[in-house]
C-alpha cells in the first residue's frame, strides 16, 4: 500500500494518520501552518525502509517548533526511535504503541496498544510494565512479552532524561 497523510480534527486539535509502506516511494504531505502541536496517528504505518527514515527525519526536521505527539506506533516504529538517532523529533511525545507478546500455550503473536502513564510508567531511568496477562490471552496461557523489554522502551529514558 502506497504512503499517505490525512489531516483532520481530532477533539479540536489537529491529526495526521499516516498509512502504507514508509519507503523510497513515500511522498511526504507539505501541510500549511501545522500548528504548535500535532498529533500523528501511525496505526496504519505497515513498514518502513531505509529511504523512508531517511525521509521521516528530513520531514520532521522541517517542523523544529511543533509539538509532535505520536500515537498508535507500531513496533517496527519504536524500533526505529531506538536505533536511528533524530528518528523521534526532538519536541515529540510518545503516548501509546504497540507492544508484541508471544503466547506459547496458543503458539500466537500478539500486539496490545499500551498506552504511556497506564500500562507503561517511566520513573526516572526505569520503565515498567502494569498489565494482567489475563487481558492480552487466556487466563491460564503462558503470554510473556516478546522483545527485551530494557531495549525495547529504551527511547522512553533517553527522551525522559533529555526532559530533565
């Protein structure tokens, strides 16, 4: 699916949904006055490349005075905002993402959005995790979480700390 940006209104501020591939072919929308602060919705976001990080960063950095809130981020996102420095925007917030759990008793994959402040807690320089297993499988199943959970939330320290 080709790359594309929707603006609309959401709760009187305004939303960007991205959706497709993030890739050499992705164009990037060049909105009027964005405001100073922005959510993007990245739920529909299904890959990404190295063209289109390359992209994203450029995009991004043409807006240093907007307020970026990510939400809805896919893994494959969250893994890009670890390894790719300027990935994330230097004025982004990131509010809910996908998390990936393997449950073993049904032999799933499964992605539950977190959201940050509920199931995800940054304290100083720790995150941690606040969930039932019971409200992502069976209650009996044995669901564990399914990347390493200090390299996985990395970025939320690293933003946490640039913060402080």
């Amino acid at each position: 699916m080709s790359f594309q940006m929707n603006r609309e209104l959401k709760n009187g501020k305004p939303l960007i949904r991205f959706t497709g591939q993030v890739d050499e072919e992705a164009s990037f929308a060049q909105f009027s006055d964005l405001g100073s602060e922005v959510f993007i919705d990245l739920a529909g976001v299904s890959a990404i490349n190295s063209i289109g990080i390359r992209s994203w960063i450029m995009w991004f950095a043409q807006h240093p005075n907007v307020q970026f809130i990510f939400i809805n981020c896919p893994k494959a996102l969250v893994m890009q905002m670890n390894m790719v420095e300027g990935f994330l925007p230097e004025k982004a917030q990131v509010l809910s993402m996908q998390v990936p759990f393997f449950c073993e008793t049904c032999d799933e994959e499964k992605e539950v959005l977190f959201e940050l402040g509920k199931q995800i807690k940054v304290n100083g320089d720790s995150v941690t995790l606040d969930y039932k297993k019971s409200d992502i499988c069976k209650a009996d199943c044995a669901i564990e979480l399914d990347v390493t959970e200090s390299k996985f939330f990395r970025f939320l320290l690293s933003k946490n700390q640039k913060a402080a």
